[in-house]
C-alpha cells in the first residue's frame, strides 16, 4: 500500500479518531519502546555497576589474603631458622624440671605473638620426648598422628594450610586458617612440626571494609571465614574450582540470588588453593527496585497522556463538527449562524472569520471598486514620481558645452585667466562625473585629477598653495588601479585645514611609493598641524563618525570605502606636530586590471590608525 492510498484512507476517518491513531503512532508507540529501552539499559548499566564493584573488591580481598599468607609464612620460615628454637627441640633434658626450664627461657614465640596480631597461637609438636608438654611445644602422640593435618605433614615436606577447629578462652569453637611446615632438626636426623593459626579476628579486621559480604575458603575444604553467615552454601564451592577458577555475574542459589565475584589463588610456597568469593545481597532488590520505579512512571505518563487526549479529541471534535455545521449553512446562503462559540484558539478565529465574512459579503463588489480605485492612483503616482525623476536629470554633454562656450568668449575677450579657469572646472567635472558610478580608475588619471584641482585651488590662493608630486621614475602610474575620488577628499582638507592660516609658501607634497605589495600614498601638508590631543580627536571621529556630525565626513567615507573593498590591512595612517603639519598616509593593496576584487573588505579595527 503506497503513502498515498495510506493518507487518502487516513484523510477520510473523523477527526477524534485521527486524534486516537496519531497518539498511538506519535506517543504511545515510541513511550512504550524508549522507556522499555531505558528501563532495560538502566537495569544492565547497575547490573555492570554491580559486577564491576564486586570484581574490584574480591582483588582487594585477594590482595590482602596474599599478604596475609606470605606473612605468616615468612614468621613460619623465621621460626623455623631460629637457632634458639632448634636448640631447644635438639636437645635432651635429664629431669622435667630443666626442660620446663628451658622452655620457658625461650621467649620466640611470645615475642612473635606480641609483635604480630594475625597470628593467633603458635604450636611445635616434637619427636623429643624429653621436653614435657608445654603452652606452646607438645609431643606427638597417637592422637596427634591421627591427626589428618599431621599425616599430611608427615607425607609431605612442602608447607601447607588447612582449617582446624580451634576453642577460644571461652570454649567456642570455630574454624581457623593454620599453617603446617616442617622445622628439620638434622642434629638429632629428625624433624618437629609447626603450626600457625591464624586469627579469624585479623582477617575480619582487614577484609570488612565495604558494604559487600567476603567468603573464604580451601579448595576442597570448608569456608573457614564468612563476614555474613547466610553467604555459607553449599552450592558457593561450585562456582570455582582449580587453580584458575573465576566467575563474575549472578550467583544463583537454592532460594536467592545474588551479584558476586568467585575467584582462585594459589601461593609460591605450597599447593593450596585460596577461594574467595565477594557477594552483593542488596544489588538485586535495588536494581527490581528501580525498576518498578521506572515502570510506574512510565505507566503513569501513559494513563495521564491517554486521559489527556480523550478528553481533548472529545471537545475539539465537538467544536469542529460545530463549525462545519455553520459553515455549510452559509455555503447554501444560509447566513443565519450561530453568534457563540467557546475557546479563543485557531478553531475561535476561523468561526470569527466566518461571521466577518457572512456580514461583508454584501459590501465585497463596493470593496473590489474601491480597491481598484486606489491602484489606478497609486499608478498615477508612480508616473508622476518617475516624471519628476526624468525632469531632474542633467545632461553632461549640455554642461560641457556651456563651459566650453564661456571659455571661448573669455579667450575672444583676451581674457585668458579666465578661460584657463573654466577649462580646469570643465575638466574637473567632466572626470567626476564620468566616475561617479565606476569602481575603479588608474592611477595616473586620478593623480591628473588631482593636479587639475590644485590648479583650480592655486587660482584662488595664488602663492598660498604650492603643490608638487614625488614618484618613482621606473613607475607606470597607468598600469596600476585605484578607486576614483580617493585623493581629493585629503588634499581639499589639507587645503582648507591645513593651510588655513598659512599666508605664502603653503605646500602640499603627493608622494608614492611601493613596498611589500603595498602601495602608499602619502599627502603632506606644512601647515599649522595638530595637538596630540586633535590628533586622536580626529582619528575617533574617523573611525566613530557620529551620525549628526558632518566634520570629517570626507575622511570617514574615504576609510569605509577603503575598507569594506580591501579589508583589514589597509586604510589610512595620520600623523601631525603643533606648527610643523600633517601627514597622512594611505595603503592600498597592489592592484592590476585583472587582479581587482572589490567586496571583500572587513572592519578596519581602532588600533590602525595609531
């Protein structure tokens, strides 16, 4: 089915059922699949979260059981290599008494007990049956060999752990972590056996400093530590098993379920294996929680949105069937229409719309008159306008011909001062005329220009103004482009300005040059200059010209039109001295026929002209 019959079905069902299928389209459908989106990316960034906090815990678990585990092996190995100790288990003693003695003298294992806390009790059981049973050195005996650690001891030379059940002063009895190794005792070719128990209230110490709960325990042995006692199951030792086990992710138990890390460590020393397992009990119920959360508002902006659009489909259905109703009735020329109707929306203006258009439409053939009266004198206007616009035009050629006809009287009259006059103005105003609306010019007719208007301007102050013009002989000014009328604006300043109290010997100096693709024309005048202070006043106004100023006005049309056509790295330059003249400064880019173009220009920034 093509969009078309799709809209074309669309298009013919009421418009409170199109309400209904826009909101299923538009809200319900896209609520219904980004909020399950989110409620599920939520569930698996705490889940992740989760996973990676018990990872991170179980290797800070790990870490410490490995240095536990090396230190009281390194304590054990201390032990075993004290002299005092071997001395003591080689010797043989006449009488209990001096045995007694003798162990008592000993001061090792104290010493050992009192500088280490992880270590709860120390044991040497001894083949000497000379030394008595004391606190810390007993006998073997058939119990003792009976024992299942000792015939492992006694099998094996390696150290090893296991966990033994221990009493407290109290007499509860508990599993502890032990360390069994051998003290050889090549004197007398024989060998005790030393056991290191490990304090259970150390190891709590060190390993309960998160909210998560700790596991350990031996490969193939019970749990002989468990911050928490509901973490003891059964089903924990399955998840892993040999030298490299581990397990990251949902734990799942008979009854529960929980967010945990189960990893494997073996020791340099001895065979073991080390399980440790670190449990979140209370990341399941957080991240349901959350999740019903996110589910109830998402139901709840479902039941509000739906509501919402019942109730609105319901009432703009009415108003509209209301106004189609009217609507028809003044399409059959029934203009006897309701004047009422609720609401101040689109629907409002539309019914307002149509009672306007019920009451003027009898008065439309008077409107359409009128209308096209007034067009009939705007165009009358416009005729007038473009008559007034033609009538004010002044034809060059008439004015040329006028000048040139006053100077050939004056030269009949032998008035040639005169005719020198009008043939410089003539001159004067058939180039500016002529450039008002071109773009550019070269550089030499410019500068004849110039020349032709410090003429005119020598005619009026004689010796007041003296003009000479400074160029590099190997310069063809004709090959190079400048915008017209740039110069004049400068020298007429200069002249009505700068050499205003001048009385005789007032010169005006043009200079160009060339350099670094540059091109700078400098205008010098010696007349009265300037303060600093009328410096930077002048400078201001050029670059903030206000608009109802007209001082400098020339100067500031000549910056702009400088600008806004070369841009930023060109403009003018100013500088003057109290009683000595002004100097200005004009760069212009290095410009052929073929290389112009204008527009590009930027603002000229203040600081250019300092």
């Amino acid at each position: 089915m093509t969009c078309k019959k799709m809209w074309d079905i669309f298009t013919r069902i009421r418009v409170q059922k199109q309400l209904y299928i826009i909101f299923f389209i538009a809200i319900f459908i896209p609520v219904i699949t980004i909020g399950n989106y989110l409620v599920y990316n939520t569930r698996t960034l705490l889940l992740e979260h989760y996973k990676d906090q018990s990872h991170s815990d179980n290797l800070r678990v790990k870490s410490l059981l490995l240095d536990l585990t090396a230190n009281v092996h390194n304590k054990a190995e201390s032990l075993a290599n004290d002299n005092e100790l071997t001395k003591l288990l080689t010797s043989s003693f006449p009488s209990s008494d001096e045995s007694f003695q003798a162990m008592e003298n000993y001061d090792g294992f104290r010493k050992l007990l009192s500088q280490d806390v992880s270590i709860q009790h120390v044991s040497v059981y001894t083949y000497n049956t000379t030394l008595g049973d004391g606190k810390y050195i007993h006998q073997i005996t058939d119990d003792v060999q009976k024992e299942d650690w000792f015939k492992r001891a006694y099998e094996t030379v390696t150290p090893f752990w296991t966990e033994e059940m221990v009493a407290d002063d109290f007499g509860n009895e508990s599993l502890m972590l032990c360390l069994h190794t051998r003290i050889f005792l090549p004197q007398i070719n024989s060998y005790a056996i030393l056991n290191l128990i490990v304090s259970s209230n150390h190891i709590k110490n060190r390993i309960e400093n998160s909210a998560l709960n700790t596991v350990l325990w031996l490969e193939g042995d019970d749990i002989f530590y468990c911050s928490d006692r509901r973490s003891i199951d059964p089903e924990l030792e399955t998840y892993a098993q040999g030298p490299t086990g581990y397990y990251l992710g949902k734990l799942r138990f008979s009854d529960y379920s929980v967010i945990g890390c189960v990893s494997s460590m073996s020791t340099a020393y001895s065979d073991d294996i080390f399980h440790a397992a670190t449990l979140n009990y209370d990341g399941y119920p957080y991240i349901n929680k959350i999740t019903g959360v996110y589910l109830g508002i998402l139901l709840l902006i479902l039941f509000i949105t739906s509501t919402f659009i019942y109730v609105f489909s319901r009432y703009f259905s009415r108003r509209v069937i209301t106004l189609r109703e009217s609507m028809h009735k003044a399409s059959r020329g029934n203009y006897h229409i309701t004047d009422t109707f609720h609401g101040e929306d689109e629907i409002s203006e539309a019914f307002a719309d149509l009672n306007i258009m019920v009451q003027d439409i009898l008065r439309k053939e008077a409107s359409v008159y009128e209308a096209q009266i007034k067009a009939q004198e705007l165009a009358n206007q416009q005729q007038r306008m473009e008559f007034k616009m033609l009538s004010s035009q002044i034809n060059p050629h008439f004015l040329y011909n006028t000048l040139e006809t006053i100077r050939m009287r004056s030269l009949k009259a032998g008035n040639a001062e005169v005719a020198n006059a009008v043939k410089l103005l003539g001159k004067s105003m058939r180039y500016v005329l002529e450039n008002t609306a071109t773009s550019f010019t070269t550089l030499s007719k410019e500068l004849d220009y110039i020349r032709t208007y410090l003429a005119i301007q020598k005619l009026r102050f004689h010796d007041r103004v003296n003009y000479s013009l400074k160029t590099p002989p190997d310069m063809d000014l004709s090959e190079y482009q400048i915008m017209p009328l740039l110069l004049q604006p400068i020298v007429e300043n200069a002249i009505l300005h700068g050499l205003e109290e001048v009385e005789q010997n007032g010169k005006i100096i043009i200079h160009i040059h060339i350099k670094e693709e540059k091109l700078y024309i400098e205008i010098f005048d010696n007349g009265c200059g300037m303060t600093p202070q009328e410096l930077e006043q002048m400078k201001q106004t050029i670059y903030h010209h206000p608009k109802e100023s007209s001082k400098s006005i020339g100067l500031y049309n000549i910056y702009q039109r400088i600008v806004l056509c070369y841009g930023t790295g060109y403009g003018l330059k100013a500088r003057s001295r109290k009683n000595w003249g002004t100097l200005f400064t004009m760069i212009l880019p290095v410009q052929k026929p073929e290389s112009i173009d204008c527009g590009k220009g930027e603002k000229k920034n203040e600081a250019f002209y300092r």
